[in-house]
C-alpha cells in the first residue's frame, strides 16, 4: 500500500470518528522488516498497511488494540527482534503507538523518496512501471507529448504527468543524481532525449529500451556528435536485469524497475560508506 493509499483512508477513518490506532516504526538498528516512517493503523476489525508482518506486526496489532480498549494515551515500546520475538533478523526497532485520533494523517511525513525519476514514454511498458511505482517511496515525473496515452485513472501525488514539447527539454529541469528511462513511440525521440541526457552528465542511471544494434547505431550517430566513450559507457541498453526473458510490458516492466531500484540502491551505499 503506498503512502498516500494509507493516508487517504486513514484520514477517511478519522472522518468518520472510527476508533483506531496509528503505529509508526520511529527507529531501527540492524536487520529489520521496514524502515523508520512506516506505518499502520489499526482497528478493532480492520487494519492498514504493513510495518513488516511476523510476529512483530502480530505484537504491535495485539498492543494497539490493547491502547484502543483504554481509549486514551500513547507509548512507545523497543522491540530487538531476536531476544523478543525470536525472529531471524537480528535487528530492533523502535514503534509509537498513539489514537489516530491524536495523530492528524494530513500531517504525516512521507517517507524519503528512493530517488527521482524522469520517466519517458507512456505507452504499454511506462505504463506498466508506473503501475510498479505506484507503491514504492520515490518522486516520479512522467513525460509523453502524447496526452492521451495518459492512463485516465488519478496518480498517487509521488507520480506526476507532464505533457510537453519539446519533450526532450524536460530533461534540464531533472535535480542533479536523478535517474532516466527512455522508451519512447519514436526512435528519433529516443534519440533526442538520450543527447539531452548524456549531456548533463550529473545522473545516477540512464535506461535506454531497445536492442544492441539500437544501441549500436545510437553510438554512432552520438559519436559524431562528440560523446566521448566513457560519456556512452554510462548508457544502459538494452535495459533490463540480465536472465529474466520475454517481451511482455510487464515482463520488462518488472525487469527495467529492478534494475532501476538495484541502481539507487547502490547509489545510496554508496553515499552512506565512510
């Protein structure tokens, strides 16, 4: 369930003045199910979203019902996942148990986005990762020139649509360690963009779709266009986790959003390592 699926029908809860508890992963150390910011809520009948399943969401459910049968307070409660519940992964974490009552979800905090996505082509594959994205913490815009390829269904607010031309002067306006994907209606598109891109120099992945000859041709033309190697080397096409096979969209879909996700996370340890 993505962030803004659990907040609108958790904010749909309080409106109804449904009695319910919100419980939030505050901290974690070690190996554990879900990061810091997650969050369910809990009713006596029902409950919303995850914060990893096991004994600890079987133990933070029992908790909470326990908080809603008192009808007032909050605590907090430390939880090392070996010594307590004698799960595998090692790790602890600390959960905030309140009333949803008291813990307005209009003023949540959406968890920190994986990474930014520029995301063009909205044909069966981009549609189909977007459906993929849906549920995942990231910051997504979604570029055809084609409005109508657009599904008509309403987007989580993490994912916005942009219909623009030219399509390839979108790409300038990407923060620096954004991620691209480029599979558009139009080879010559493709080509645009991948110019545009490979140009910044400042990305974090760079997806092209197509097959190696594609590729090949791609880097011919981009050569003559003064691309050094190493500039095309950071160009990843075909795209896709190498040993899944098909041409299916969702096939490719699950492939490409993989890769993609590998890639950020990378990027993240990175970051991280001293």
């Amino acid at each position: 369930m993505s962030f803004d699926t659990l907040q609108r029908q958790a904010a749909a809860w309080a409106a109804a003045s449904r009695s319910a508890v919100v419980v939030e992963v505050t901290a974690t150390r070690g190996s554990v199910p879900r990061e810091a910011g997650t969050r369910m809520v809990v009713a006596s009948d029902a409950v919303l979203g995850t914060i990893g399943g096991g004994q600890l969401e079987l133990q933070a459910i029992a908790d909470a019902r326990a908080l809603l049968l008192r009808g007032s307070g909050h605590f907090d409660r430390h939880v090392a996942l070996g010594p307590s519940l004698g799960q595998c992964c090692g790790g602890a974490v600390d959960l905030h148990h309140s009333l949803l009552a008291d813990t307005p979800p209009a003023f949540w905090q959406p968890p920190e986005a994986r990474f930014h996505l520029q995301l063009y082509g909205a044909g069966h594959v981009g549609r189909a990762i977007v459906r993929l994205l849906v549920g995942v913490p990231c910051s997504v815009q979604w570029v055809d020139e084609r409005e109508t390829e657009f599904p008509p269904e309403a987007l989580p607010a993490h994912i916005q649509q942009l219909c623009v031309e030219p399509v390839e002067a979108e790409v300038r306006n990407a923060p620096p360690g954004s991620c691209f994907i480029v599979l558009t209606h139009s080879h010559v598109l493709d080509l645009a963009i991948t110019q545009a891109v490979l140009a910044r120099d400042d990305f974090a992945f760079f997806g092209l779709i197509g097959s190696r000859t594609k590729r090949a041709r791609f880097e011919s033309r981009l050569r003559d266009r003064g691309f050094s190697e190493s500039q095309l080397a950071r160009m990843v096409c075909p795209i896709g986790l190498p040993g899944i096979d098909g041409k299916e969209p969702e096939l490719i879909a699950i492939s490409v959003t993989a890769q993609l996700l590998q890639a950020a996370g990378s990027l993240v340890s990175a970051k991280s390592e001293p």
